[in-house]
C-alpha cells in the first residue's frame, strides 16, 4: 500500500513539474520604479529543462487579472528553457477598469520586474524579454518607448530584449520613433473589439517605414479579443467609453499563438 502511494507521489510530482505547476514557483516581492513606487510581486517559474542562468519572459496579465492565460502559455516556455515571471499589476493597485492606472503608468511596474529578475542568479539578465495580454499587450508596447525607459532604469540599464503583446489594442498606440531597437510581435484577431484586425497592420506598417523590422504581426480571421482565454463575454468596455467588448476563445488561434510567442523568443535569444 505504501509503495503504491510512493509511486503515485513520484508520479504526481513529475506531472505537476511538467507542465509548470505553481506549487513550484518562487513568490517575489518588488518595487514599481519611477517616481510613486508601488509595492508588487510575481511568482517566478525555473524550467526543468537547460542549464541556468536562464532566459525568461515576464508575463503582464490584462485588465481582469486572469491567470488562464498564464496557465495556458507558461508550460510551452518552460518546455522551451525559458523561465516565466508571472507579475501582479493589480492587487492593491486598482478594483476595475474604471479605476486601473493608464497602461503608460504602468510601465515602471514592468521594469521593476526587469531589474528584479536581473538580480536572481538563475536568470540570465540579458536575456529578458516582456510578454502581456490586452493591457499587458499595451504596457509591453509602452515599455519599447526610450523616455519611458528613461523615467525608470539608470542610463546604463538595459530595456527587454523581446516584446510580445496579445491583442494591444494598436489604435491606442502612438507610434514613436523614438524607441527601444529590440524586436516586438503582435499577436491579434481580425474582429478585435479594439479593432486590431484593421488599425494594427497600418500601425506595423508605419512603424516599418520609421524602424524597419522592428514590428512583426500576425492577425488571425475570426478571432475575437482574449482570443487565448477560454470562455467568452459581452460587456461594458470601460477602457472604451461604454463600447462592447466581445471575447470569445478561438482553440486554433490560441494554441498557435502560444506556439509563435514561443518561438519568436527563442529566435531572438537564439536558442535551438
């Protein structure tokens, strides 16, 4: 009898690390940098695969502060030999949508995480890339802007390497000649409720007359905002002045996103 429940112990165990269980993750407690520091955390996931120091992503959830989506995507980076650094952007900052900060303040929040994680040993600290979703999406393309940066991180601070936003909401993103050289991949639906399928191809592609090659896209038919979230809703957009917001999980779409964010990292930090 006790054998068998060793075995299943072991077994349980295995699992659990495979697909990246937070039963394993190291909570971290840091500051939001800038001006007004916010006290925050995350919860710091290591592969089980490769050798550290690791790369990781930071992960910025949206507005709802729903951990499917970090659910969803951790395991495949974990798999891939890439350390998840899931942040809390809302306990004690804000109850709804109507009284959430602005994306663009938020930014300091994400480079508090950066410069916390460059501080683990485990975490190769050049190798750091931000990864959000809806106003996660928003603050990784905020983060790209220099004098935000500048507001945060001393003058001899690296930016993240890599930025990957889902669904940002591109026509509220100004474009901005003035920013970070490193890579960025937007991932969204044609029927986005922020209408990404029509403003974020022209929003790329001013971006590719003013920094070539910095903005890869990809926008999937059909799909509708939160696309890698199961389950759907309709209901007041704040964030809009009273639009309707649809999000609706679209099996083809998430699983291919989760395989491109991935595999975009990998290239820019070129791991095999």
């Amino acid at each position: 009898m006790h054998s068998r429940f060793n075995i299943f112990i072991v077994i349980f165990a295995t699992l659990m690390i495979s697909i990246g269980s937070p039963a394993f993750a190291e909570t971290l407690s840091f500051k939001s940098l800038g001006k007004k520091a916010q006290s925050l955390s995350g919860e710091l996931h290591l592969p089980t695969v490769g050798s550290k120091p690791f790369p990781a992503v930071v992960m910025i959830h949206g507005t709802d502060f729903s951990g499917e989506r970090y659910d969803f995507h951790r395991p495949a980076f974990l798999e891939a030999g890439i350390a998840v650094f899931e942040v809390d952007f809302h306990s004690g900052i804000y109850t709804n949508g109507k009284n959430r900060p602005k994306a663009g303040k938020m930014v300091p929040f994400a480079f508090g995480a950066l410069r916390t994680l460059r501080a683990q040993p485990s975490i190769d600290g050049n190798r750091i890339a931000i990864m959000g979703f809806s106003l996660g999406g928003a603050i990784t393309v905020k983060s790209m802007k220099i004098e935000l940066k500048n507001a945060s991180l001393n003058a001899d601070e690296k930016g993240f390497a890599a930025h990957v936003a889902f669904y940002p909401a591109c026509k509220r993103q100004k474009l901005d000649k003035n920013v970070i050289g490193a890579p960025l991949l937007v991932l969204s639906g044609e029927l986005d409720s922020y209408s990404d399928g029509k403003s974020c191809k022209k929003w790329a592609n001013d971006y590719e007359q003013t920094n070539p090659g910095l903005v890869t896209m990809k926008i999937y038919p059909g799909a509708h905002h939160g696309f890698d979230k199961k389950g759907s809703h309709r209901g007041s957009d704040s964030i809009s002045s009273g639009g309707i917001s649809i999000q609706e999980y679209n099996e083809k779409a998430a699983n291919d996103s989760r395989r491109q964010a991935v595999n975009f990292i990998k290239q820019v930090f070129e791991i095999k």
